[in-house]
C-alpha cells in the first residue's frame, strides 16, 4: 500500500509539474525518469540500508513518470482528436 501512496504522490507532482510546459509538457516526466536511473545507479554504489531506500524511491519515481506519460499521450491525442467548433 505504501508504495503505490508513494507513486501517486509522485505522479501528481510530476503532472503539475507537466501543466506548467505549455508545449512540452512531456519533458518533466522523461527528466524525472532520467534522475531516477541516475539515482537507481548509484544506490547500487551506495549499498546497505540506505542504497535500497534510494533504489525504492528512485522505482517509485520511475514508475510515476512512466504512467504520466501514459496520460500525457491520451491528453495530447484527445485534444489533438477534438475538432475546433464542436
């Protein structure tokens, strides 16, 4: 339970984030996904106790921005679907 707590917190900040790019609203979730393989990387160098909640959290954030750009795809199809006038 706690980590699906944890990625959707994650996953609202990461889509506020998106609101604020009006035309690249899709760079927030592939930055965070980069800092997440970043960090995953070096919570392996890390090891012990604290490398494993770095990896958790960096897993939470990874899987966030993975289901924000899910949704930021569907948003961006269905805006783009929408024919102006109707």
């Amino acid at each position: 339970m706690e980590t699906l707590f944890y990625i959707l917190v994650f996953g609202v900040v990461i889509f506020l984030l998106s609101m604020l790019f009006k035309e690249k609203r899709i760079v927030p979730p592939l930055t965070i996904i980069l800092i997440s393989i970043v960090a995953f990387i070096i919570s392996i160098l890390i090891g012990g106790w604290e490398g494993i909640g770095l990896a958790y959290m960096s897993f939470n954030a990874f899987t966030a921005s993975i289901i924000n750009i899910f949704i930021m795809t569907i948003i961006n199809k269905s805006k783009k679907n929408k024919k102006p006038g109707n």
